[in-house]
C-alpha cells in the first residue's frame, strides 16, 4: 500500500503572521515512517501543509531521509524558478499543491501562474487542489487546459448540507470523466462534516467517483497526522477503506497501483544514502 496524502511539520517552523490553523503539536518524519511501519505500508506521500507555506525545507529534509520511500507534494509561488523546481523534482517532489481553502482564489490564466503550470508539466508534475467543491467549475478549465495532471483532495469537499447533490462535485464528476486528467483522493472523510455526515457523504460519493474515473484514478490518504481532527487515528483510515472497499483487488488498484504510478514511485528519488532502500525494505 502506499498512503497518498501525509503530512510532517515542527511547529517551530511556523511563522508568526496570522493563519487560518497553527498546529498544536509536531509530526516528525519518524513519528510518521513508524506509522507506516506499524502497518506495514510500502511508502508515503508528504504533501506541504498550508501554515508553512513556501517554505519545503522540512518536507525535502524528510524525502531525502526516507530513503526513496517517499515522494512529495510541494507549495511554491508562481515566480518559483525552474532549477529550483528541477532540484525538487530530483529530491523526489512530483507536484505543486494549491490548498486554496479559505483563501482567495488565483487567477491561474495570469503570465505567472501560465509559466509555473507549463514548467510544471514539463517536469510531469501533477497539481493538487483542495478547495470547496462549488469552485471546480472556476479551477478545473484553466488547470486542464494547462496541460497538467490534477488531483483533488478529500472526495472534492462537497458540501456537507448537500453531499453529492453538490452542483460542483457533479461537475467534477463529469469533468473526470470527459478529461481523463483528473485523480480523486479517498481520504478525510471527517472534513467533509461532523458526526459522521462526511462518512455518510463518502460512502455516497465512491460509486459516483468510481463511475465517472474508475480505480485507475482514484487513490487513498490517510492523512495523518489529522490536523484539527486529533482524535482520527491511523488504523481508523484503514478500517474505513476496507469498509469503502471490500474488494482486494480494487482496494489494490486504488492503494497501490494507481498511486505507485501517478506519484512515480518506480523511480528513483534521491536519499541520502545513495539510493539504497534502508535494510528490510523491499526493491519491489
């Protein structure tokens, strides 16, 4: 398996201007790799988390200590030079995310943002874009015509008033499947509203997402370590997919071969030692 969307931070990191969350706690790169461990999980994906901003230091620290078993979702300003994302990519980044949530949104048709975009698909990075759904009609045209592949967070964040009725999760729906360049993350349900609502809400949206993409794009994060979600733990995530997908092979697909692929995990990353996979962890 591989868990598709993580995160790691100190808070000593964070920086004193006003955000929309500070952490409360740290969630270091061991404390992260032993999660995995505990479930035997062959890799991980570290997606830079919003309050540290264009600061990667931490998350490229962090892939080049997992020995190749990580890759990386990076946050970089649209001026972001091309070596710099070039030294990135070789660190074992394959992506740009958008967390968008709460924020204005950008104009991705602007010179700036149409350079980053193309300079991300030269390199074969994705972008990731979390967002309320009610905007993918405004996000979704500009990313696609950019030539990009584009993964959306969290079921697409429906709202949790109208669940997949949301006018904007069925655009994404039709959007995937006219595409072919949109991926979906099974992941953090809860943020999709309360009291079980957001599990109700994904065990709706998955036939819906799995018609309109089908497994080949569709993949699981767990999220960790929850921010603003502590009492989630890990071997909850895992209990919700086996419920979501009972069965082996699609789980498989969904866990395993389409995340193996879209993140490049058949490629080499740099690491710090030499690219050798730590002791006891398979080449495979």
């Amino acid at each position: 398996m591989i868990d598709g969307h993580a995160h790691i931070f100190l808070r000593r990191l964070v920086g004193t201007a006003p955000l929309r969350y500070k952490p409360y706690r740290d969630a270091t790169l061991p404390a992260y790799l032993s999660q995995l461990d505990q479930f035997g999980i062959r890799g991980g994906v570290l997606v830079q988390p919003s309050f540290l901003g264009c600061d990667n230091g931490y998350l490229l620290q962090g892939l080049r200590r997992g020995a190749g078993r990580l890759r990386g979702i990076a946050v970089i300003a649209p001026d972001c030079p091309l070596a710099t994302m070039r030294d990135m990519d070789a660190a074992g980044v394959v992506g740009l995310r958008l967390n968008l949530f709460g924020r204005p949104l950008p104009d991705l048709r602007s010179r700036a943002w149409r350079r980053c975009l193309a300079r991300a698909a030269r390199l074969g990075w994705q972008v990731e874009v979390h967002r309320p759904a009610q905007d993918w009609p405004l996000l979704l045209p500009p990313l696609l015509d950019a030539g990009v592949k584009v993964v959306i967070d969290h079921f697409g964040r429906p709202h949790p008033a109208l669940g997949v009725d949301d006018p904007g999760f069925r655009y994404l729906l039709d959007a995937g499947a006219a595409s072919g360049r949109i991926w979906v993350k099974i992941s953090a349900a809860y943020r999709n509203g309360l009291a079980g609502r957001g599990e109700d809400i994904a065990r709706a949206a998955l036939p819906l997402l799995d018609g309109a993409l089908g497994p080949e794009r569709m993949l699981w994060g767990s999220d960790w370590p929850h921010t603003q979600f502590g009492s989630i733990r890990y071997a909850r995530t895992l209990e919700l997919l086996e419920q979501w997908l009972p069965d082996a092979g699609r789980r498989r697909q969904i866990t395993h071969d389409t995340p193996a692929e879209l993140f490049r995990f058949d490629a080499p990353a740099a690491t710090e030692n030499g690219g050798r996979p730590p002791n006891g962890w398979p080449d495979s």
